[in-house]
C-alpha cells in the first residue's frame, strides 16, 4: 500500500553502508519509523529530503507493517537551522521533545504545525531564541494535555491577581497574597509575562509565537515556560543542555 503524505525528519540514524532509519512525523500516521534504502548513496534521488529537519513531500511503502521511502522531495529545508550552531542546536531540541511527547502512529496536524511555526521562525530569526523556545514549550505541553490554567487566581478567582504567581507542579495561577508554601514550587512572574502565556495559550498554530515583551521579562517567561515544559515531561533534555552551553 502506497501513502501520500507531508512530515517533518525529527531525527535520522545511518544503517547498513548507505540506508538510513529516519524517525518521521507525518500529516497522516503521526510519528512513525522508516527505512530509506540507498539515502546515504551519492546516486540517491531522496538524500537531501530524508536529512533531520527537513520538511518533505512523501510517497511511503507500508507492507507488513513498516514503512519505507518509495519517493520524497524537499518542500522546506530550513537552511538557517544549517549554518549557526545554536540555531541547530535548539531545533534538535524541538525535535527531541515532539519525539518524546508524541505516540508511535497516533495522528496529531496540531503537534506538527506547532514544531513546523517554530521552526520557520527560528531558520528565519523572526523572533529572539529565548522567545521561539518559550512559546514552543508552552504550546506543545498544552497540546498533549498539560494546558495551564491562567485565566484567574485559583484561590480567589481574580482574574488580573496583583503579584502573580504560577505555580509551576499544578499549572495554575494564584495572587501572591493567596499563595502558600504548601502549593509547592512556584515562580513570581508580572503581568507583561502572564499576558505573554494567554497569547501563547489562546493564539492560532500560526500566529502563537507572534508578541511583544522586553528582554528582561523574556528571561523571565523563559524560565517559568521551560520550568513547566521540564516538570510535566519529567525528564532532561541533552539538546537544551548543549543549546545553553553554546548560545
């Protein structure tokens, strides 16, 4: 049976002397595994479409349930991801965590549009590092079913609460006057940053990374979208370490 279908490389692995087992996210399987025989040969017709972070136009095989590369061509190759090392890095990272979030054969268009804008804006420098990645981690933990609640104090119910505070463990939001130990690690953050996690929250797929905060506060959102993204996927990343030792 033949499959027509877009989907992003999140990673690659050599096999044999010229095959390679590429790990691909697709518009119509979801993540899945496929062989694609020759991709390492100098006479291949889909070398550079099987490459990591390429976004390809497939024709996939499946028989006896495995994939594999009949026909690809590039139809985006972010080639700023390619020539800066801290771009790269962090695009890796991206992949890793839609890897690692994502189930083998479940179809999700949402989990590939949100990695596709992030990527875009990062080969295109549309937004600084720290941003893209903010904006990323939030909406993809959101997406798989951590979604924060930011609406309102959860102790109160305010809705614009004076000295927020997010409370990192449960995802929710609380006045600093409300706040206690007992709810566990928590970040202060400012209206500027919490205003930046509704646009994340409530944007489109498309438009989700598109907004305005000063740098300082953009450390800040950073932090608290990182420190959440961590806590819920309950695991460390090699590729963030390495973006943070480079950047």
């Amino acid at each position: 049976m033949y499959i027509n279908t877009k989907g992003l490389i999140l990673k690659e692995a050599r096999y044999k002397e010229a095959d390679r087992i590429i790990t691909l996210f697709t518009e119509k399987c979801g993540k899945i595994t496929v062989s694609a025989h020759g991709a390492l040969s100098k006479r291949s017709k889909y070398s550079a479409s099987t490459q990591s972070l390429t976004y390809s136009d497939f024709v996939l095989d499946y028989r006896k349930g495995k994939y594999s590369v009949k026909e690809a061509t590039v139809s985006e190759y972010f080639t700023g991801l390619r020539t800066d090392i801290t771009k790269y890095s962090l695009a890796c990272y991206f992949c890793d965590a839609v890897d690692v979030l994502s189930i083998e054969e479940a179809s999700d268009v949402s989990i590939l549009r949100i990695i596709l804008n992030a990527l875009y804006a990062l080969s295109n420098d549309l937004f600084s590092q720290e941003q893209i990645k903010a904006a990323f981690e939030l909406k993809l933990i959101s997406a798989v079913g951590f979604q924060p609640d930011v609406d309102s104090c959860c102790v109160c119910g305010a809705e614009d609460p004076e000295e927020p505070v997010f409370l990192i463990e449960n995802g929710r939001l609380c006045c600093r006057k409300c706040h206690t130990a007992a709810m566990g690690f928590s970040l202060n953050i400012d209206e500027s940053v919490l205003r930046a996690m509704r646009f994340i929250l409530s944007s489109n797929l498309k438009n989700y990374i598109s907004f305005r905060i000063s740098e300082d506060n953009m450390m800040l959102l950073s932090r608290v979208c990182e420190s959440f993204f961590l806590e819920h996927t309950d695991r460390r990343f090699s590729t963030l370490d390495y973006w943070k030792s480079v950047k």
